[in-house]
C-alpha cells in the first residue's frame, strides 16, 4: 500500500489568551485533570483560532492544535507551573492536572483558600471579630481570583462546617485605634502607654509597657497583648478588649530578661504566663471517650506527650511555669484525672476539688 504522503503542520501562533484559557480549565477540572482532546476542544472554541486559514483542512487543524497545547503547556511550566502526567488504566491516555499555577497566576490556590476560611471562621468564635473582618477584607479579594469549582467548594464549606466553644469578645468601637499602634509599636520596637482595666475594676488605670507580640489563646478565648512590665519586672498578658488607649512612646521598648520573656511566650497555658523556668506536669487520664480524644486531637499544651498504660488510663505529661493553666485544663475532666506530679500542682488541684465539693454539700 502506498505510503501516504506527511501532512505539512502549519503551526498556530500561541498567545496570551490562549495559555490562560488552557491554565482556567486545569483549575476547574482540578485532581480529576483534563485529556488532550479536551484541551484541544478548548482552543478549537476561541474565536482566534476558529477564523485560521487551516479551519478548512480537519487533519491539519488537528494536529496543528495538538502542537499548540503542548506549546501552551510547555508555556505554562516554564513560568514554574507544575503540571503531572498520569496515564489512564483503562485506555492508558494521559491526563494532565495542575498541582501549581504559573508564578504570574493570579488564582487563590484551593489549599490556600480554605486555610484562610478555615482561620476566619476560627477567629470568629475566638474573641477576635476584629481580626475575622479584617480576614473577610482578604477573602472578598480571594472571591475576585477564585475558580467557580472553588467558589462551589467554599460555599458548601460555609454551609458545612461549624466552630463550637469559643467566645466573643465585645467589639468596641476603640478597638481597631488600638490594634493598628500596638501592631507599629512591636514592629518600630517601642514602648507604649496602654489605658487598662483590670478583672472586677471600675477604674482604669496606665501602664508603660513593652509590647512583644499578639497572643491568641484557644483554652482561654480571646486575644491578649504580651508585655514586659517594667514596673513589675516580669513579663504579663494584657487582654486585647480591656485596653481602650494607646501612645505610642519615644522610648525604645526593653526586654531585659530575654530567657524569662521566651519562657512566658513558650510555656503560657490559658494566657496565664510567667517568665520562670517550666516544670513537668504528669496527669493520670482514664474514660474511653477523653482518651481516644487526646489521642485523636492532643491539645496544643508545651511538650504534650500522651502514653498507654496497661490498665488503659493514659498519662500524660507536659510543660508549664504556672500553675493556673495547668489547674484550668485538668479540671476540665472531673473525676477522671489525677494529678502525680508536680506535689504542689496535685495540692492545689485537690484544694480546688474541695471547694467546689463545698457548693454542694446541703
């Protein structure tokens, strides 16, 4: 049979729209990726590669599209985009997926995106709604860059997910003029004056402080601002709300115990810090239901270490330099912890038990 004579491919001119065109249908198709012929089909639709002059000759504009994806994909990885081959099983065609958009992709990543929603959604129930609405600042922008697939994906997670035991701290309508000079004065290094209000005052009162950085903590609800106290010598947690002025100073803020500043920020439980040296606290845990959720979802403590023991009670071991946010987790779990060490974390917790017993008694 004779030979049939090679089809001259006459190349079509790849361009900007085109390479976009191909980078918006890999999102959308995401893991389950796209074959050749889709993305052929793809360029086909454009309106410039429609009126070609090779529209009338099937097998040329065919092949010549072929080239022209492959030139689009080869587009795409040399501006750092990743993009995998995998072969189908069944009819062993390759698919191609996008793992990475190009260095100019202009697109929220997927991954990117629900980390954002899922830290709004958890500042939100954390004593943060001001950081939550200046998150929501972030995510409308992420809105305008997104793929309809994650749009889809995100507005099921809005629907789906909840977060459950926070607080709400009140807004008040100061807050913002105080975050915005605390977050200049921890980046200049200055000391600020900070109007406050301590637990249980009608009063408020000024300190002149060294603000060292924001502190969000989760067993305690809440954003606080942590401090070294010059007056006190000791560093201290003051929270966010109870602050209702700041002034920024001149003077450069001063940290003279640095060892005793990185304890209060490593080992602070339930925003209760302290600067001396921590110790190990050793819990005895039993009840199915507690251990198989610490097992699970250890909680964020310093140095948390949970182990089996034989009798199926769970010990579990972590650091802390005081003792008020040790007690507030422990006694969480009511009957079915026990403290053995340290002695005098044991005695507090057992004098904590007796004063409640005392609510009780008729």
């Amino acid at each position: 049979m004779a030979q049939m004579p090679a089809v001259a491919v006459e190349p079509i001119s790849v361009d900007e729209g085109s390479v976009r065109a191909l980078l918006m249908a890999l999102r959308e198709t995401g893991s389950l990726g796209m074959l050749k012929e889709d993305l052929r089909r793809i360029l086909a639709a454009r309106a410039d590669t429609v009126r070609s002059v090779l529209q009338e000759d099937p097998r040329r504009k065919a092949k010549a599209l072929d080239k022209k994806v492959e030139r689009c994909l080869a587009s795409l990885e040399r501006d750092k985009a990743v993009i995998e081959r995998r072969k189908e099983a069944s009819s062993r065609k390759i698919r191609f997926v996008l793992t990475q958009g190009p260095e100019w992709d202009e697109h929220i990543s997927g991954d990117a995106r629900l980390a954002l929603k899922l830290a709004g959604m958890t500042l939100s129930q954390t004593g943060t709604r001001l950081w939550h609405e200046k998150l929501e600042v972030i995510e409308q922008f992420a809105n305008r860059h997104m793929t309809d697939r994650d749009r889809r994906l995100f507005h099921q997670l809005d629907s789906a997910v909840k977060v459950y035991g926070g607080v709400e701290d009140p807004c008040e309508s100061t807050l913002e003029a105080v975050l915005v000079p605390l977050l200049q004065a921890i980046e200049t290094k200055r000391m600020v004056r900070v109007e406050y209000q301590s637990p249980g005052a009608v009063n408020t009162f000024l300190m002149d402080v060294s603000p060292h950085s924001l502190t969000h903590d989760l067993f305690a609800g809440g954003a606080y601002l942590l401090v070294w106290d010059p007056k006190g010598d000791s560093p201290k947690q003051l929270r966010l709300n109870r602050i209702s002025e700041v002034e920024i100073l001149k003077d450069r803020a001063k940290f003279p115990d640095k060892w005793r500043m990185k304890n209060a920020v490593d080992y602070q439980i339930g925003a209760w810090c302290s600067g001396d040296d921590p110790f190990e606290v050793v819990v005895r845990i039993w009840g199915a239901s507690w251990i198989k959720s610490l097992e699970e979802a250890p909680p964020a403590l310093p140095g948390f270490l949970p182990a089996r023991e034989e009798e199926g009670s769970l010990l579990v071991r972590f650091k802390a330099n005081c003792e008020e946010g040790p007690i507030r987790w422990i006694l969480q779990f009511g009957a079915c912890a026990q403290v053995l060490a340290p002695l005098a974390l044991r005695q507090r917790v057992r004098e904590e038990l007796e004063e409640t017993l005392k609510g009780y008694r008729d």
